[in-house]
C-alpha cells in the first residue's frame, strides 16, 4: 500500500468495514476489527489477486470437462442417450427450436467464457498497472457480479428432469460428471468474482495522477 | 513522556518481510486440475480400439448413438457412419471399449440387429421401440483385425452357442432355406446355417448346426432327410400321410434319425459329411453305399425305358438304370443302344459283398452259368420297361468284357422278341416248302385213292350178297342157331339132374322118381 492516491480512505488510514460500513482508522498491519460488528478490517481486500487468479484458473481447469463430458443422459425406452452441453445445443437447433438453443447457448456456453474472460482481463490491467478506462472496467466488473448467479440454468434443469422423470423403462435421466464440472465453473467464477476488489482499478489510475 | 517527544529516527526499523506464504485458496486449482486430469485419464484409458464395419446401408443405424452389443452389454458404438466412395454401401467406424482387442479377430462378426421375422422366429422386437444395434459375435481365435464387413442378416448359429456343424449334400434345395429347422422325433433341435450350391453345380451343399445336447445325437450312420412340406404314401394298408410339424410344413426343414441297433457308432464330428434324403423312405431304400455301373448293350428299341427303371432279379430290385444312350458301330454298320445300369451288389447276399474281386469272380461265374440282362415290360398300360435278370441255362454262350469305363454285361432279346424271331424264322421255313410238287404228288395219290375206293366199294356189294337177308348163308346159320339152341335146353336139364341127383351120373336116371 505504498503508493496510495490521495483523497482515499486508505490514504488517511482508514478503512470501511465490510459488513456494518462503520469508517475505522488503521493503526499498523495488525489485524484491525471493526469496534462496532467485529468484522476484520482492511483497507482493501488481503490478497485479492492471488485469490482470484487461483479462482479463475480452477474455473478454467474444470471448464474442459464440464463441455466434453456428457451432462446428462436420457435412458427411454431401453435406449440410452448421453448428452453434453454442445450436442444438446445442437440437437435443439436440428430440431427447430432455435430460441431454445440460444437461451441455453448463452446461459451454458457464451457466459461463462464472458465471466472468464472478463475476469483475466481485469486481473491482468491491475497486474500491469493499467489506467486503461477504469469506469468501463468496472461496469465489466458489475455485470460479471450480476450474471454469475443466472449461469445455473443447466444445472437446475438437470436436477429438475432427474427428480421428475422416474418413469422406469419408460424413461429415466441421469446426471453425469459433466454437471458436476460445469457447476464448479459456475461457482468458482463467482467466487473468483468475489474475491476481486474493484478498488484495485482504481487505486492505480488515481495513483497516476489527479 | 509525551509521544510527540519520542525521537523516532533513535529506534531501529523492523525488518518486515515481503515473502508471504502462498495462499491456501491456490488448493483449488490444484484439487480442479487433479480432478479433471484424473477424469480426462481415465476417459482416455478407457477408449478401446477404432473399427470400420461395412455395411450395405445404414438403415436403422445413427452416428453417435448406435451401439454395439453383444450379450445386451454396451461393447462400443457407432462413431461415424459415410459411404463409400464407390457408393456401393456404407463404412461405419465404431469406437470399441477398452479390452474389445482381444476378439476383434478375423473370424469375429457384426451385423445389424432389427427386428425380423425369418426362420419361423421372430427377433429383436426389442428394437422396434430402442432403435437397431449393432450386434458382434466374438472370436478368440485368429488374426486380429480393424476392418470388418458386416452382415446383411444376423448369423443363426454364434460361437459361443454349443454344438456341432455338419454337412449334407443333396441333388436338390427343396425348401430349405437359411433358419430352416433341423428335427429329431420331431423336437426341434438346429437350424440350417447355410444353403449353398456346389462349385460342380451338381449338388446342393446344405450346412446344419445341431445344439448340444442333441448333437451327439448324430451318429456316422445317422441319415437327414428332407421333412419339408407334406409326404403322402400309399401302399397295401392304404394312405399315410407324414408332416413333420406345422412349422416344416410352411418353411421346411430337415429331420435326422439313427437306425435302430447300429447307434453304437461313435458320434459325428464336426463338419461330417451326410446325404441329405428326399424323404423319409429313402433314407430305408437307399441303405447301399456301394453301386458298381454296367454296361448293357442292347439292339433292339428300348421304348419305355427310362431313366431311373429298376434293375431287378426275379422280382426283386437291384439297382436301376442311370443312362440310356444310342450308338453307331462304324464296323458293322449296326445301331445298338448302350444302357448304364448302377447294381447295388450288397442288396445280393454272398455275392461276393464289398470285394471287388470277389465280386468279379462271382459274377464271371453267374455268367457262365447263364446270368443274362434282358428288357422286360414292367407296365402293360405304360408300356414301362424295366431290365431284368435271370439265369437262362440255354442262352449262347457269353461272357462279362471288363472295359472301362464300365464293364459290358450280357444280354438277351426280350422274350416276346424272342417269340417274334422264332416266328419268323417258321414262317421263313414254311415259305421254302416245295409246295407244287407236293401239290402234283397229292393229286395222284388223290387218284389212287378215289381207284381204291371203287375198289372197296364193289368188295363191298359183293359182301353184301353174299351176307344178305335172303342169302343161304343166312338160313344155314339161323338153322344152325335153333339146333344150338336145343342142344342148350338140353344141357340145362343135365345139369338140373345131376344137381338134384347127383349120383345118376353114375347110375343113370331113377325110374321112381
């Protein structure tokens, strides 16, 4: 925290609590708690960096799996059918239902690369000190925030056709490991998301000079 | 002491250390990537071996979810399916699983498994609702291979059905067919696997698997025979008619039977060759395996004779003729007619039997001894000829000529040929008689004769005279007849005398009495 703007919380030595917003001030490195809520204190997110690229990477390892292995698999009739993410995406479309398609499109494939992407972006303007439009950054911030709990979709309907439809032979769904990986990418965006501090953005272009 | 009194630059600094510990969260990235490096090894590990099928078309079959089954458990499945360059059917590559190397050999086989009705079953139905699949009959045995060709229809037998193949020739497919039942006491108990005619095209190659148990069933001397359809025979106790079953009876099938009392031969083996019967009585008729051929020459008109007519000896039949032909002998200028006959010698006891020099000998000395071959009408109405042997102790002398191919054997003209000849040859006798000198010799004894008449006839009126009526003859000899007549009288009274009294023959007549 050497080169702090001025103007800043942390360049007065204080610091907002996270979870009641009372203004403390800092004394030293030592773990500071807020006097009202108890809370841990920090000026800015300990080791947010670190945290999130260990995230991100994580997402990355398990987003191969979650779209090559099959999510589910459709048993009628005797004859069973595995599906991954892609082929169901396409069996909706040769068959005509296309805004189908592109909901789960979007929601399966489209986002979740969005989110990685936006956020290794973000983590390395930050690295490299960039001061590269900070307001559009983090409005890319936001939005990776607020989509990151709507890229469930494929995983509830899984859920929802595997405890519906028990019919036997007649038909019967499964899920398959490639549900499992495609919900640990959901959640370890969001916890890559999370674990982000914003403020990083603007620490260095402010720290350039106004 | 105030703080703001504290000179600061009096107290050393603490060295504060930049090297932190790296972060535990970095523990999720390392467990996401040992998970998914462990998922994406074991899914690699577990990919079996890439196949191409063949296949005609690729009804019923889809890239991507057609599976290979064998025993109803996933064996692999269709990958991708294209046709072939030449468009004359498609290739199929299937991913197999992990271990599928070991009976993907040269002998292994896929076919497409869709429900059909053949042979009398019904199969897979189950892929009317599931889709085809693709079904594989593995072998241990043999090369390994990559590239298979699949068949149209799915093989009866598989090999890991227990029991044993065998051949049967036959002249004719009947109604048999790929399925067709095989039947033992009417049980069913195999199936045709294959139908096929002989590269000479003079046979039909049938090939039957028989399961175990029942495959020990079939002996060496076991005949099969044709139970296709319905056999009606008619014979002195009146009309039997024989079906095997309802099923033979609309898709054939074949029926084998031991004959009683010789089942101690041991079983067949595997791919033994049979004849396969047209019926069921030939498989009693036709019980001699050993046919020698003849030749018999014959010069007269052979209408009638037909190809297949018995053989017989005094009634009996033993063989039958195989060919009738018609030759020109450039020497003599002749026509005569060559009959190939096919005698079963073992239907003759102590004839020699399976020796052929036995035989030879025997029938050099039946020959001497008279055996001829000779045309006999088998039907009057037909006008059917049959060829018949029999010993003719008077015929002119012959004698067997061992030519090949076959050997010529005697012959005799038909009997009513027989007759014709001598017939002719009386009337050819009849036709030298001098008949106008006999004519002349007999009117001069005519004339001699009616002389001789005239003769009699004056003899005759004079006997007349000379013994008539008024004849003195005559009265002489009834004077003579009245006077015998007297004399009898008297002699019948001597004789009354005497027997009253006996003594006046001695004594003369008494006077008292």
């Amino acid at each position: 925290m050497t080169g702090a703007a001025p103007g800043t919380a942390l360049a007065a030595s204080c610091a907002v609590c996270h979870d009641c917003g009372l203004l403390s001030r800092l004394r030293g490195h030592a773990a500071a708690r807020c006097s009202r809520c108890g809370a841990g204190l920090h000026a800015r997110k300990p080791r947010s960096l670190e945290r999130t690229w260990a995230f991100v990477i994580a997402a990355c390892l398990c987003y191969l799996p979650a779209n090559l292995l099959p999510i589910m698999r459709v048993t009628s009739l005797g004859r069973g059918e595995a599906d991954t993410i892609l082929s169901g995406v396409e069996y909706l479309l040769t068959h005509g239902m296309w805004p189908l398609a592109l909901v789960v499109f979007t929601a399966s494939i489209f986002v979740p690369i969005l989110k990685i992407t936006i956020l290794v972006s973000l983590l390395v303007s930050v690295q490299r000190r960039s001061s590269w439009r900070p307001r559009e950054r983090t409005r890319m911030y936001r939005l990776t925030e607020a989509i990151g709990r709507w890229s469930m979709v494929d995983i509830f309907v899984v859920t929802i056709l595997v405890a519906l439809v028990r019919l036997g032979n007649l038909a019967t769904v499964e899920a398959m490991p490639g549900a499992v990986f495609f919900g640990a990418v959901v959640v370890l965006t969001m916890l890559a998301a999370e674990s982000f501090d914003p403020r990083l953005i603007w620490d260095r272009s402010e720290a350039r000079g106004i | 002491m105030t703080p703001e009194d504290f000179d600061r630059s009096s107290v050393t600094e603490a060295v504060v250390s930049t090297r932190t510990r790296p972060s535990i969260v970095w523990l999720i990235p390392l467990v996401a990537a040992l998970v998914g490096g462990f998922v994406a090894w074991r899914t690699y590990s577990q990919l079996g071996p890439l196949i191409e099928l063949d296949f005609e078309s690729a009804e019923g079959l889809e890239a991507g979810k057609t599976e290979i089954k064998y025993k109803d458990v996933d064996v692999g499945v269709v990958e991708t399916i294209r046709l072939k360059a030449d468009l004359s059917g498609v290739v199929c590559t299937a991913r197999m699983v992990k271990g599928a190397e070991d009976y993907l050999r040269d002998g292994t086989r896929f076919w497409v498994v869709r429900a059909r009705v053949a042979g009398g079953q019904v199969s897979g139905l189950g892929t009317l609702f599931s889709g085809a699949y693709i079904g594989v009959d593995p072998v241990r045995e043999g090369k390994r291979m990559r590239q298979f060709h699949g068949l149209e229809v799915p093989p009866i037998v598989t090999s890991d059905q227990p029991g044993r193949t065998f051949v049967l020739h036959s002249h004719r497919a009947g109604s048999i067919d790929v399925g067709t039942p095989v039947f033992f006491r009417k049980i069913r108990v195999g199936e045709v696997v294959s139908s096929e005619l002989d590269p000479s095209d003079e046979f039909v190659t049938v090939q039957v698997f028989v399961h175990a148990p029942h495959d020990l069933r079939v002996h060496r001397d076991t005949r099969f025979w044709n139970a296709s359809g319905v056999h009606v025979s008619m014979n002195s106790q009146g009309v039997e008619v024989n079906v095997e079953s309802a099923v033979s009876l609309l898709i054939g099938g074949i029926a084998f039977e031991t004959p009683i009392g010789e089942s101690s031969e041991p079983a067949a083996e595997e791919g033994s060759p049979f004849e396969l019967y047209a019926n069921r009585d030939a498989t009693e008729r036709e019980v001699y395996t050993i046919k020698s051929y003849y030749q018999l020459y014959f010069d007269q008109s052979v209408r009638g004779l037909n190809i297949g007519a018995p053989v017989e000896f005094r009634g009996i039949q033993i063989g039958e003729v195989r060919d009738v032909k018609l030759e020109f002998d450039a020497k003599t200028g002749q026509f005569r007619v060559p009959v190939l006959v096919g005698i079963e010698p073992e239907r003759i006891g102590n004839l020699g039997g399976a020796d052929p020099a036995a035989r030879r000998t025997a029938l050099e000395r039946l020959v001497q001894l008279g055996l001829r071959a000779q045309l006999a009408s088998g039907n009057l109405l037909t006008g059917q000829l049959l060829v018949e042997l029999d010993m003719h102790p008077g015929s002119p002398p012959a004698q067997m000529v061992w030519s090949e191919p076959y050997a010529q054997f005697p012959t005799i003209p038909t009997s009513l040929e027989e007759i014709t000849s001598s017939v002719t040859r009386l009337a050819k006798q009849l036709g030298n008689l001098p008949f106008e000198q006999i004519a002349s010799s007999v009117d001069e004894t005519l004339k001699t004769a009616r002389a001789a008449l005239a003769q009699a006839d004056r003899t005759m009126a004079a006997a007349t005279a000379l013994v008539g009526p008024d004849s003195p003859a005559n009265s002489e000899l009834r004077q003579t007849l009245l006077e015998l007549s007297d004399a009898a009288r008297s002699i019948g009274l001597a004789a009354d005398q005497i027997q009253r009294q006996p003594n006046s023959l001695i004594f003369g007549k008494e006077a008292n009495q």
